[in-house]
C-alpha cells in the first residue's frame, strides 16, 4: 500500500460514485478514517479539514486492491459499494 496514486477526482452523477479517473478510465477511493462527505458544494473533507472538490488532481499513498482485499482492510459494506462503482473490471 505504499504506491503514489495520482489522479482526478470525478463524481458520477448517474451511478452516485466517486471515483479518481486516470488512464482513460477510473478507480474507486476508499478513503481513510476520518473522511466525510460534504454535500454542498460537493466534496471530500479530509480528516484535516481540507475539502477536496470533483475536479480537482489528487495525489495520495495507497495502491489498487481487488474486492477480497478491500473486504479484508475495511468490511464486506465497503468492498460491495467500492465492486459497484469499478464496473465490469
């Protein structure tokens, strides 16, 4: 879990996800404790208060898991939303 992931935070109005898009396609965030959701103007809020808005770069520690290994880390509610938001792959 020691990868730089660097992207753009996207929100997907149709489907409700968050995702860090990079590549042409795009990733799920599993955020760290403490982060919350803040719904106008919408945006991540960071444990240290900063608010990270849909459009903005990101960059961040952490790497790419499959669903058992998101499963293991943070429970089987955020391994099944994180699956909904990857897609087919």
């Amino acid at each position: 879990m020691d990868a730089l992931i660097i992207g753009t935070l996207v929100f997907d109005n149709e489907s409700g996800c968050l995702i860090l898009g990079r590549d042409g396609g795009g990733l799920p965030v599993v955020w760290p404790v403490g982060t919350s959701w803040q719904a106008d103007p919408p945006g991540v809020v960071l444990a240290d208060g900063q608010v990270v808005e849909p459009g903005m770069s990101v960059r961040g520690g952490g790497g790419a898991l499959q669903r058992d290994g998101i499963e293991r880390m943070a429970g089987s509610e955020v391994a099944e939303a994180a699956a909904a938001c990857a897609g087919p792959t």
